[in-house]
C-alpha cells in the first residue's frame, strides 16, 4: 500500500465507516507521484479514491496511468482558453460535476490564481521537491547542489495563494552525495515523494489535519517522526 500501513490509517482517525473521500489530481507530465496515490488507493483501507485527473497538456503518461487504473481523465490544455480565469472555471466545472472533496497537484506546471486557491482552502494539497521554505519554484536540485547543502528532501503541504507556501504536512530529508548531478539527487527525492504523499494524502482524507497558527496539526497517535522521514541519514 504505498508504504501505507493499516495502523497508520487508523491513527489518523478513520473508522472503516466513513465514506471514502473523492480526491482530483491536477498534473502536467509523467504522473509518477500519480501513480504513487494511485497504487495506495487501491488498498480497501486506504481513506480516499482517485476520481479525476486533469492535465493542462495533452497526451501526456498520467493520462495513460490514469487510464489504466479506471480513472476518468480530462484534459483541458490552458492555451485554448482566454485567460488564468476561463481556464480555472473549466477545472472547477469538472471538478463539481464528478463530486471532488479534494485536490492533488502533481507535478501540475500552472500557478493557480488567489480565488482558486481560497475556494479549496484546507482541502488542496501539493508536493514540493525540497525542504520548505528552501528553494521554493523550479529547478530546485540545480540550485540545491549549487548553493552547496548537504541535506535536501520533499514537503507536502497545503495550498496557499503563495508559491510553494502554506502549511507544512510532512517532510522526508535525503542525503546530498558530494558527486550528486541533478539526475541523482532528483531520483533519490522522488522516491521519497513516492512514500510521502500517499501518507499525507491519507492524513487529510481522514480528517486529521488542522490549521492553527499557521501550522499543521494532526490529530490522533501520529509523531513527529511520521511527519519527517530521513531515510539514508
């Protein structure tokens, strides 16, 4: 299941009654943080189901991941539409036609406007490849090994307006190998996001997150430990 374990679940609060919480990813590319979910969805116990993908770009492997694993897809390429705000309104019409409770964005290359974000506030999720706040936008590993550190990692953390802001779920740290290239740092944090966000994804659906203060509290028996993972250090 992902790394998802039953237990963990159950500490995040679900009782095996609750209906299962119907969960949207907004993705651009290859899908491999998709099918992480997807794979973890696939376990009865697991709190949410994958009922939509939406890609801004057409023909790309999600959809194809999408497909196979029996999920409706929609694609909806940004340039075909007027402006940020038609093309918003098309993913927040499919979005209220298949019953979304919540949104994933991976890997989805498109800033979402202020109203966007405010409409789904508390109930979108992102997963970032560094340890937030460092090295927030792209090319984050070239910039990582560039300013030298000796630990990066992934965040999962809820949607603000802010790029690549909003409060902090849950980090895996990785090592930086003093021969580390982009492509190998790259992979070794992609694993981790692979672990990552099926658990934080969990924690959500199963209504143990909440805001206070600007930080992210989790109900129930999770640790601290479970909200930062530091394989390999």
């Amino acid at each position: 299941m992902a790394d998802i374990e039953g237990a963990d679940i159950e500490r995040a609060g679900r009782d095996g009654r609750t209906p299962k919480r119907r969960v949207a990813v907004l993705i651009s590319g290859g899908g491999s943080n998709l099918q992480a979910l997807l794979d973890a969805a696939a376990a009865p116990d697991y709190p949410a189901e994958i009922a939509l993908v939406v890609s801004n770009v057409a023909g790309v492997h999600g959809l194809d991941r999408a497909a196979k694993a029996g999920v409706p897809t929609v694609t909806l390429p940004h340039r075909d539409f007027d402006d940020r705000a038609a093309f918003e309104a098309a993913i927040a019409e499919n979005l209220a036609s298949n019953a979304i409770d919540l949104i994933c964005l991976a890997g989805f290359m498109r800033i979402l406007t202020a109203d966007f974000v405010r409409a789904w506030e508390g109930r979108m999720l992102n997963i970032h490849p560094s340890l937030l706040p460092a090295f927030k936008g792209r090319d984050v590993q070239a910039r990582a090994l560039a300013a030298g550190v000796k630990i990066s990692g992934c965040t999962v953390h809820l949607v603000t307006a802010d790029l690549d802001d909003g409060p902090i779920v849950a980090q895996a740290a990785v090592p930086v190998a003093a021969d580390d290239t982009v492509a190998s740092l790259s992979a070794r944090i992609l694993a981790e996001e692979h672990r990552l966000y099926p658990r934080a994804l969990a924690w959500l659906a199963a209504g143990a997150l909440k805001v206070a203060d600007g930080q992210v509290q989790l109900t129930g028996a999770v640790t601290s430990s479970e909200r930062l993972q530091s394989p390999g250090i």
